[in-house]
C-alpha cells in the first residue's frame, strides 16, 4: 500500500489519529487508565489512574508531544512519520512516566 503524503513537508500521512495513538496506549499502561478522543480529532487525551490528563497532539513542525495537562510540561515523542500505531503507542507508555 502506498503512503499518501502531505505537499508541505512531504512526510508520509498517517492513517491513525492521535486518539488512535492514545487508545493504543492502553495496552502498555494498565487497566486504570482512559483514552479520550480531541476536537477535531487533531489530539489524543489520556487520564492517569491519579486523574493526571494527558494530551497527545502533533506540532506544527510535524512531531508528535506527550503533554502532562496539569503541569504543562511537554515531550516531543521519539517516533518517526513513517512508524505504525503499535510502535508510536509504546513510546507513548514508555515516556509518560517522565512527565510525573
């Protein structure tokens, strides 16, 4: 299957959302947490099993960011355009303890 690709920055279109990408997240992170899609589908929403909400979104400069809502704090996400949704939703559970 061939990629579509955006005209601005060439970079392959992904065929996930980022609530596609927090949903997926759940798998690595328990039972306790919840997946919520964004407006406009533009971003992902985790809760922590503490209530901590999370954002997952992407950068006008084409890179994914984990954010902890409650402290503002960001980390752009170590993924790449061109990884599939298993791959960027481990990262996702990887980093987020960073963010506490």
């Amino acid at each position: 299957m061939k990629r579509r690709t955006t005209a601005y920055h060439n970079q392959p279109i992904p065929t996930f959302s980022p609530y596609d990408v927090a949903n997926a997240a759940l798998a690595h992170l328990g039972d306790q947490w919840q997946a919520d899609p964004g407006p406009w589908a533009v971003t992902g929403h985790l809760k922590a099993w503490d209530g901590t909400p999370f954002t997952i979104g992407v950068n006008p400069t084409g890179e994914l960011f984990l954010r902890n809502d409650h402290l503002g704090d960001a980390v752009a996400l170590p993924v790449e355009p061109t990884d599939d949704l298993a791959t960027i939703a481990r990262a996702v559970a990887d980093i987020i303890g960073d963010l506490y």
